[in-house]
C-alpha cells in the first residue's frame, strides 16, 4: 500500500496549476447517458473517481476514449459515446465504492425509461441517505420501488412527465439527478430550493450546449422545458475550487506564497473570505489567485454551509490550518454528521482540538511534530497533508487512495513548490 512522506517546515513558493473539478467531473460525466451523440468532456481530472465512473459507463454500454494528451498534461480529455445503453443497472461492486455513482439514477431514467441502481449506504463522513434524490424523481413522475438494495426507478410510459419539487434542505446530488432527469421529460420541471453550488452551474451549462432548456441557473429555483432529445457537445471541466481551496491552505501553513493557477474566484468567495479574515494575503489575478501569508495567522469563527456559504469540503482543511492560528478558533460543520474523524489524527501531532457535538476548538499556537497518520475520508486526509507541511519531522500518511480520488498528482504539485513530499511503496 502507498504512502505520502513528508518532511515539514518548507515554506512553499510558486505557480501550482489547479486541476478541473472532481465533484463537477462526476456529474458531466452521465450527462453523456442522455444523448446518442458523443459528449467530449475537457479538463477532466485524472482521479480514481474519473476512471471510477468511466468504468460505469461503460458497464451501462458507454465507450469512453481518451484522446491525445500526454502523461506529462494534467488533465485529460474524454469522449463518451452511449449511443445505445445496453444495460440500466449500476450495480452494488461500483456503487459502494463511489457513492457519486446515484448520479446515472436520473439520466438512465430518461433516457431508457427504466433504471435500477443499487443504494449507495452510508460512508466515512455520515449517513447520506438519497432519500430527496428519490422524492425529487418521483415529484417529475417516476414509479420507484426498493428491493435488495436496489431502487429501480420507472417512467410511465417510457418518459417522465415533468413536475414540481421543493427540496426541504439542499442538496447538490439530489438537485443534478433530478435536473438530468428533467431535461429529456414530456413537460416542464420546476425545481424549488435547488443547490446553487458552482458545480450546478457547471451542470446546467453543459446541459444547455447539449441543447437542454435549463431558466434560473446559480439561483434556487430551476425550470427545465423537457426536450426530446439532446444533442453532443464539447465542454471543459470547471476549476476544482476545494483543490484551489486546499493548497490555498497550504500556502498560509507554511507561511508562504502560492499563485494558483486556473483557479476561479469567484467560486472560492467564502474559502477566499475566510483566508482574508486570518490575515492571508489573497490577490485576484486574471486566470489566478495568489495567496501569501506574511504575517502569524488570526483565529476564526466558521460554520459550514450548503452555497455560497462556506463548504464542508473546505473544513478539514482550514482546522489544520488554523491549528497555527494565535488564538482560538471555533468550527461548527452543519452538513455532515460525522466528519471530524480527522481530529484524533491532527491531536497524535500536537493540534489542540475539542469536539463537542457538532462545534469544534481548535487552540492554536500549539508546535505540530510529524508522526505516522491516516485518514477516512478525502478532505481528512488533505488536512493531514496540510499538518505534515508544517510540522517539525516527518509525517507519514497512510490510506493515499483517500487522496487520489480528489486531489491530481498531489506529491507532484506539491513538490514542484518546494515541499519535501514523495510517494512511497511498501509492497
Ligand atoms: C460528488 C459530490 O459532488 N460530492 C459533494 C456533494 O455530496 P452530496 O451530493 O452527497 O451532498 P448533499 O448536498 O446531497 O448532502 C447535503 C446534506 O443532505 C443530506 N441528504 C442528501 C441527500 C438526500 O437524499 N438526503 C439527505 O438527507 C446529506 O446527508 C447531507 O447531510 O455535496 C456535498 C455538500 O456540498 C459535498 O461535501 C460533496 O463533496
Ligand atoms: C465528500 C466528498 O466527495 P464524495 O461526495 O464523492 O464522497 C468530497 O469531495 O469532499
């Protein structure tokens, strides 16, 4: 199994490129479900994720190829051609292992008329049921029935009529699974309470040069004219803003500066917001963001919310980050139940952090010394990358296929500005 070793206490300078979006990527991706004509999809990410879903495509009867970039590029591009689906079942072996797989629920829908797809469970960072995924297909018409595991979902008549729904919370996958379905039904959809997150809008746009009829994209209320058909496109994968938001971190950790490249800010106002309040320098360039920390850190008071308030993907990150903070920082995570699982791991280094419910204290000031970590998820992992970046020694972090779902050659990027961070083998 792989290792990320690292050996603290550089500061990092230089231009870091940001990868395209994951979380935008696996949900262009089944976009292609919904048409017989090739969606070509730029600036994907190369992610175990990517390949994840690539290979469910496939199962459904999707060919993916992978057109002329060199290993050297980040960033691929694909083209994806489901001119016939030969299958309408995700099954259990590649749904537990991705949960972003619920996401082919909406378009296999639409397109065959039938769907079956296993239920995803919960995961490391809480419970996750897909019960508004569900409620929202069923609003625009779907007939679902549960049995061993498995939802399969049916449209009367071969093709959804179109509906209604107001989501009690917000949820991103729930939004993109009912939109994909929308877009190919009889009548219009409206959508009410919808997820406003970047990657929605990343959605929306795709759909829209695929010939969708998609009203109020960004906003909380989404009406979508059903079309009989779609069409192919070429679209690129938007900026990953938790990636931007990540090494952004990295640079105040180290007390350095990072110009990174591709970033959009204007998706990051809440991350970027919250590094200027700790007294981060963050300067808007055009086609990049540069951070550069020059004096000690200010503590912060941070909530997590859905967007444009700040995301729990960005959490574990800035508690790392702000474990060097003059003062005592107070983090509350409102989205996901159980996704402190990063803070046992940060305290065997030194962090000062007390979790009570859902509020975390982080004390900072406190001196960071490597040791031997591991993690549960993704963005946990990353904070513990951010720890080892800083700390006193070497931090060796175990369970690197956390990082390799979300974070493009990490070691790479990393190296290139100067950390000390390699992948090691252990056989
Ligand atoms: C692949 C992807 O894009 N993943 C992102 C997506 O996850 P994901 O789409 O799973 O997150 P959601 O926005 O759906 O979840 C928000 C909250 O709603 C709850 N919920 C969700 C659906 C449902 O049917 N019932 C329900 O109760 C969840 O348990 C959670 O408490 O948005 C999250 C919130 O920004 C991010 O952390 C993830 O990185
Ligand atoms: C929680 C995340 O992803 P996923 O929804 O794919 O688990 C994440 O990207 O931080």
């Amino acid at each position: 199994m792989d290792r990320i070793l690292i050996r603290g206490g550089r500061r990092l300078e230089g231009r870091l490129p940001i990868s395209g979006a994951k979380n935008a990527a696996l949900t262009l991706m089944p976009c292609a479900l919904l048409t017989d004509e090739p969606l070509t999809l730029r600036n994907l990410p190369r992610l175990a994720d990517v390949d994840g879903f690539g290979h469910l495509l496939n199962q459904l009867g999707a060919s993916t190829q992978i057109e002329g970039t060199s290993p050297q590029d980040f960033g691929r591009v694909m083209t994806i051609r489901a001119g016939k689906l030969t299958s309408t079942e995700a099954p259990y072996d590649i749904v537990r292992k991705m949960r972003a797989s619920i996401l082919v629920l909406g378009p296999v829908l639409a397109r065959s008329g039938e769907a079956r797809v296993s239920l995803p469970g919960g995961c490391a960072i809480g419970n996750r049921p897909i019960d508004l995924h569900l409620k929202a297909l069923e609003a625009i018409g779907a007939e679902l029935e549960m049995a061993a595991g498995y939802v399969r979902a049916k449209a009367p008549g071969g093709r959804l009529p179109g509906g209604r729904y107001r989501f009690p919370v917000v949820s991103v996958g729930a939004t993109e699974n009912v939109v994909m379905a929308a877009v190919l039904a009889r009548g219009t959809s409206v959508i009410e309470n919808a997820a406003r997150e970047p990657e929605i809008v990343d959605l929306c746009r795709c759909l829209v040069a695929m010939g969708a009829s998609i009203d109020g994209i960004g906003t909380e209320t989404l009406t979508i004219e059903g079309r009989d058909k779609l069409h192919g496109a070429t679209y690129a994968v938007m900026p990953d803003r938790i990636e931007a938001g990540s090494y952004a971190c990295a640079a105040a950790i180290t007390g350095g500066r990072l110009e990174l490249v591709g970033a959009c800010a204007e998706d990051m106002g809440a991350t970027l917001s919250a590094l200027a309040d700790a007294g981060v320098l963050v300067e808007l360039r055009k086609g990049s963001v540069c951070i550069s920390a020059s004096e000690p850190l200010r503590p912060l008071t941070l909530s997590t919310a859905p967007f444009p308030g700040f995301a729990t993907d960005m959490q574990a990150q800035f508690m790392a980050m702000l474990t060097m903070a003059e003062g005592a920082s107070v983090l509350t995570e409102t989205i996901f139940e159980n996704r402190y699982m990063h803070v046992p791991e940060l305290a065997r280094m030194g962090a000062d952090i007390q979790v009570t419910g859902r509020t975390a204290i982080v004390r900072g000031g406190t001196k960071l010394v490597g040791a031997p970590v591991m993690a549960t998820d993704l963005r946990a992992s990353m904070s513990l990358i951010l720890a080892g970046l800083a700390a006193e020694g070497e931090t060796s972090v175990a369970r690197v296929y956390h990082l390799d779902r979300g974070y493009e050659r990490l070691e790479e990027k990393l190296s290139a500005v100067g950390a000390d961070i390699e992948r090691v083998s252990d056989g």
